[in-house]
C-alpha cells in the first residue's frame, strides 16, 4: 500500500512510517517543516499558509496525526488552537480531499482522536460503543470524529484512533515522567484513584495498520491495552521499575490552580477503556500489562 501520514516526523507518526517501511508498504510523509523522515518513500511539504491543502499524490490510505499540543495553560487561546488545529483542520482537510482525483485519493482515512472521547468514566469500563462523556476535551474528540466522517461523502472508509496515553521512549510523556521518577520526585496525583488507559508505541503502530489493512475496521477503535490502571497503579509500577520511591503526592486543589482545566480532564480524571475491536481483530498485544511494558523501556 502507499499510505501517507500527516505528523510523520512526530512521536507516533514516526514510528509508524517505520513500521509501515518495513512491511513492505510506501510511505508518504507529509510535514510542515524540513525534517527529514528516513523511513519515508517520498517527503512532501505543506504550504504554510493552508497546512491542509496535502499536495496531491496517490495514496491507498491517508493517517492524519497532527494536532495542537494539549499540554500547557489551558487559556482561551489555547482551547481555541485545540479545537482549530483539530476539528476545523480536518474539515478543510477532507474538503481538499474532494479536489483530489478520484483514482488518487486514499481508499481509507485514519484520524486521530483520543480516550477523551469518554469524558470522566470513573471505573466503569468503556469501549467503542460507550457514549460520548462530558467536558471540552470530549467535545473535541467528537467534533475531530465528526470532521473526520465527512470523507465517507467521499467514498472513504473512516477509522478515528481513540488513543490512550503512549508510552515510548523516545516521546509522549514517558520521557519526562522516566526524568520525575528517577529523580525520587515521582507520586500519585491526586486521590490517584482516575483510570489511565495506555499503550505502548510498538503495539499502537501495529494496531493502526492492522485497522488500515483490515476492510471491515471502520468507525472508532481504542488506542489502549487490555489493562488500564489507576493512576496510583502507574505510579507504584513506574517507581518499581526504575527502583526508586515514590513518596511524593500532587493534591488536586495545587493541580487545579496551577493548570486550571487541563488538571480537571488530564490528570485528575481519566478513562477505563477497553480495546474492543482490539481483541475482535486477535490483535495479540506484544505489552498487555503495564509491569512488561515499562520493563522494556527502562
């Protein structure tokens, strides 16, 4: 297949041209910058002035990944380039699809989304046939998802990625919790009772192009393990594996007045998702559990 990847030179996006090179399959990169991406079969620049008008190339499938960070302040500026770089780009971006010729456009788009989707699950269990929950970063979940079915008009299979927290070692967060915790800083957050459904890079990567490959995927699937945790868990297991305590605690008053929003839907609540269709495929995740898969970072 010729898959093209918007974010390729991001965290996710270039693990996942590599894993896409070598399976045989040719890698479109597409990237606002010069960075190169090795795995890549060809590198096409976006124009700065409209990122979402991708140059035209044919492609079998098309993995959109880029996005405003959400970390950070969460101002009314930075809500609004949450929900801009997200929902209103993917709408302009299957806009443009439609400009394409039709024997160049892919057959299937993959757009990412997030476990946000759920809002504050507690700890019921969820999976791709929970409802929609509450709060912003629900909401924009369900606006990317929405952008994204626009393509179906177009003749497109539509796969949105609800993705849980990835671990990996060269991006996301495990970087700098991996600094925290070696650190003897590391603790739970809050009551450390919120669910945190996670997955470790290689087993995302894998489960995306199995979906891509796999014509009866379409709709939403859980980027996560079969294992979520709680965030206490996480933090007695990440400690465990780098052999340091973990003594400190973040109370959610101090999250909440130095974060504001972002400390309410990031850190102090959470998802217990459920990889559904995960486990319908036989994907076999090669990090089921948590112990394993921070083993093999550190």
């Amino acid at each position: 297949m010729r898959i093209g990847i918007t974010g390729a030179t991001g965290f996710i996006g270039g693990h996942l041209a590599s894993l896409a090179h070598a399976q045989g399959h040719a890698v479109v990169a597409y990237s606002r910058g010069t960075r190169a991406v090795p795995a890549a079969d060809e590198c096409l620049q976006l124009p700065s002035m409209a990122p979402h008008e991708l140059p035209e190339t044919p492609l079998d499938a098309l993995v959109h990944l880029s996005g405003e960070s959400l970390m950070g302040l969460w101002t009314q500026k930075k809500r609004e380039l949450i929900w801009n770089s997200r929902v209103d780009f993917t709408e302009a971006l299957v806009a443009h699809l439609s400009t394409w010729k039709t024997e160049n456009r892919p057959k299937v788009l993959v757009c990412a989304s997030g476990a946000g989707f759920y809002g504050n699950s507690g700890a019921k269990a969820v999976d791709e046939s929970s409802p929609q929950g509450q709060g912003f970063l629900a909401d924009v979940c369900a606006g990317w998802e929405m952008a994204a079915h626009l393509a179906e008009n177009l003749g497109l299979r539509v796969i949105t990625l609800r993705t849980g927290m990835v671990l990996g070692r060269d991006g996301g967060a495990f970087p700098l919790l991996r600094r925290v915790f070696s650190s003897g800083l590391g603790g739970r957050l809050g009551s450390g009772q919120q669910w945190m459904s996670w997955i470790h890079i290689d087993d995302a990567v894998h489960l995306i192009l199995k979906a891509i490959t796999t014509e009866t995927v379409s709709g939403p699937v859980n980027l996560c393990t079969p294992e979520p945790v709680t965030n206490a868990e996480f933090t007695q297991k990440l400690a465990a594996a780098l052999h340091r305590p973990a003594f400190f605690h973040a109370p959610a008053f101090a999250l909440k007045l130095l974060l504001r929003g972002m400390a309410d839907e990031m850190l102090l609540s959470g998802q217990r998702a459920i990889p559904r269709i995960a486990t319908e495929l036989g994907y076999r995740f090669a990090h089921p559990d948590l112990s394993s898969a921070l083993k093999a970072l550190v």
